[in-house]
C-alpha cells in the first residue's frame, strides 16, 4: 500500500510541478511583453481583484458537507452490507458536492440582491 501511494505522488507530483513552472514562466514573458510595448500590466490584476466574500462559506459548507459525509458513510456501512470505502467515498462525495451547490445558490440569491 506504502509503494502505491508513493507512486501516485512522484506521478501527481511531478506533473503539477512541471505545469506550475511553465504557467509562472508564461505570465512573466506575457507582462514582460506587455511593459516593453509601453502597456500597461494591471490587465492581470483584474483576474485577482475578485471579491472573496463569501470565501470563508463556501469552505464552511464544504467542511460541513464532509462531515456529514463521513457520519453517514459510516451509518450506511454498519447499516448495509456495502463496502467500506465505497459508503465512505460516495457518502463524502456526495455531501460535499450538495454543500457546494447549496452554496452556489446562496451567492447567486446574494449577488441578485
């Protein structure tokens, strides 16, 4: 189990580090570009000004979802004959992608408003 784990992070890891690199080397000739033409960068400020409002919610749900998750992953598999990682897996996963569509509505109610 030790060997696998290790495997999947040298291969998760590797990649994310490779496209992290070239992503911070394609902004930096993409603004050095943009200042040797005489214009201005703040074009990429624009991205990163976004209000983060309901930031600390949307993890709130999303914790919450998780734990409710796990609470009922394990009720399902002391309840039914399921497998264990399979009730646990598709409990989280399924609070925790409600959790986050609850919160999307909640922002888009908010943003109307």
């Amino acid at each position: 189990m030790e060997g696998s784990l290790a495997i999947i992070f040298i291969f998760g890891g590797i990649p994310a580090i490779i496209i992290s690199l070239a992503y911070f080397r394609t902004r930096r000739i993409e603004r050095t570009a943009l200042i040797a033409a005489g214009k201005d960068a703040s074009i990429f400020d624009q991205l990163n000004s976004k209000p983060k409002h309901y930031l600390s919610l949307k993890y709130g749900m999303l914790m919450v979802g998780l734990a409710v998750g796990v609470v009922l992953g394990s009720v399902l598999q002391n309840n039914t004959m399921m497998n264990e990682a399979a009730a646990y897996l598709s409990m989280v996963l399924l609070f925790g992608g409600l959790s986050l569509v609850l919160f999307y509505l909640i922002q888009k109610k908010l943003n109307d408003e």
